[in-house]
C-alpha cells in the first residue's frame, strides 16, 4: 500500500520536507531511499505518525517483517483513528484479522482526500457505473414484481458525492443519504437532491431510524468497506415496509464468505450475500453478475442484486 496521501504536519519544516522526498522514493519503488529518509524524519520528529507508517512500508517492502510490524504498530499507537489506513499493512502480514483491516477512520480519510476528484476519477478514469446499473435494476426489479418504479422515502446509504442520487431523485418523494465523510457530503449537498443528509456510520445511522419507514435503500459499492454485511442486511430489513426494496452492489469473491483484496476492498461471494439476505428476511428479486468499474483497464468482477423486504 502506498503512502497516504494526506497527513497531519510534523510541526517541523524540515521534517515535513523530508518526508515528501520519502513519499517519492516509495512511490518509485526505491525503497531503501525511503526508509532511509523516514528514518531521518523520525529524527527530527519522533511523533510523525505518517512517517512511521512509510517506514514500517518500506520495510514489509524490504521484506524486514519485524521493522516492519513494530514501525506500524507504532503508527497506530499514534493515530488509533487509523486514518492512514495501517491496518490494512497489518493484515497483509497477518498481524490483525482481515475483517478488522477497514476501520471508518480510513474510510473517512480516505473519501475527505477524494472528494475533490471524486466524480471525475470515477468517470472518466475508472468507468464507473454503479448508480446507473442499480438505477436499471432497480426499475427491472419493479416490473418483474409488477409495482410502480415510484417510492416514498428513499435511503442512500454511502452517498458519497451524490451519483445514486442523481439518478434516484425523480423517482422518489423524499430521499436521504449518509456518509462517514463531510467533504463528500459537502458535495452532495451542493446538488438539492437531497432532503436530509447524515454524516454517521451506516449500520449506527439505520439503527437510529424507525422500522418500516423506507421503500427503497440503495447501497452502490459501499459495501466493498465493509467485511460483515449481517448487522447491516438486518437493520436495511428492519427500516423498509413489507415489499420494498434493497438494491446494491459489491465485488464478486468465488470463495465462501468474504475475503480483502489487494486492492483494499472487500469482496463477498454469492453463497455468503445469499445467505445473509434470507437470514435478515429479504427475497431476492434479481441476483446479477455485472462490472460497476474498472481497475488498470480491466472490468472489475462484481454482483448486481435487489431484495426484496
């Protein structure tokens, strides 16, 4: 994994100056050169909690394990938010389990520091096209079930900027979304699709709502941040009304269960999703298999599905 890309300054010039070199070390894959600089770093600010984790990289890189797990256990120690995202190294090298490597204090970091490229990377470079797929889907789902593709309340659920939104808001009386990140929110609220916006943890957020409020939730890859989906399938179930409907979208894993990528995203396989959507009470009404992006011009493989409450 490569640097974040973002960080809190060291508080020294020079230590924040080094630092950078040694972020473009990593980058080219000169290693040496950047455990050699965050060393220097470290020097100088012994705290920099960024500089910890660039070392404990460049050190797995190296193959040192041990420099490396004491590096970024150290990074952790510093910012147990785990906005740099070191627990994902961790579970690369087996020392945290795979399901705990996704923290919401990475998500949250992450889509901060996306949110200004956000819609345009996921265009134009990755060809993303989750939201119109489910938007697709979800209208299919609705004549196969012969009911109105018109709903009362619908939840977005991992908003992000507002793509879902978009595509959903003409369809719905009311709509809301919610995100971990503020500057994604704060971008989708600049479109006035929204009638409320949340900025709260998934799960938490459909906690706090009544049951049987809602006709449709959407979730469009925001479930590749997540390892379980229980808690989640099981209060999606609780909030919507007797026939309404969950469309989503996730990475395909051919194996049971659910695995992390190296791609830093979960995937999850038919027989898991399957399960835990008749365990939390919801029929499936379409089960596809479709690519909602590419990853280095190469579709990435995912499913398609809509419940059905």
């Amino acid at each position: 994994m490569s640097p974040a890309s973002t960080y809190r300054s060291s508080g020294d010039l020079l230590a924040d100056r080094r630092y950078e070199y040694a972020r473009s070390a990593f980058e080219e894959n000169d290693f040496e050169a950047a455990a050699d600089l965050a060393r220097q770093v470290l020097e100088l600010a012994p705290d920099f909690a960024a500089a910890r984790a660039l070392l404990g990289r460049a050190a797995a890189e190296l193959g040192r394990r041990e420099e490396a797990l004491e590096e970024l256990g150290r990074a952790l120690a510093l910012e147990p938010d785990d906005a740099l995202g070191v627990r994902l190294d961790l579970a690369r090298l087996g020392a945290v389990p795979p399901d705990e490597a996704i923290t919401g204090g990475y998500v949250r970091a992450l889509f901060d520091d996306y949110a200004p490229r956000f819609e345009r990377h996921l265009t134009r470079s990755l060809a993303y096209r989750g939201p119109e797929l489910l938007a697709d889907a979800i209208r299919r789902a609705c004549s196969r079930r012969l009911r109105s593709d018109r709903f009362g309340l619908a939840l977005d659920l991992g908003c992000g900027t507002g793509l879902m939104g978009k595509v959903l808001a003409d369809r719905c009386h009311r709509i809301e979304g919610v995100d971990l990140s503020p500057r994604m929110l704060d971008k989708a609220r600049e479109l006035k699709l929204y009638d409320a916006l949340h900025e709260q943890e998934l799960v938490a957020f459909l906690s706090g709502r009544p049951a049987g409020e809602a006709d449709l939730a959407a979730a469009a890859d925001v479930f590749v941040y997540m390892a379980s989906l229980e808690a989640a399938f099981r209060e999606v179930a609780r909030v919507l009304r007797p026939g309404g409907l969950f469309a989503y979208t996730v990475q395909a894993h051919e194996g049971p269960g659910y695995a992390l990528g190296e791609d830093a995203r979960y995937a999850h396989g038919e027989a898991y999703l399957r399960d835990e959507a008749a365990a939390s009470g919801l029929t499936v009404v379409l089960f596809e298999r479709v690519s909602t992006r590419q990853d280095r011009g190469r579709p990435v493989p995912g499913f398609l599905v809509v419940l059905e409450r």
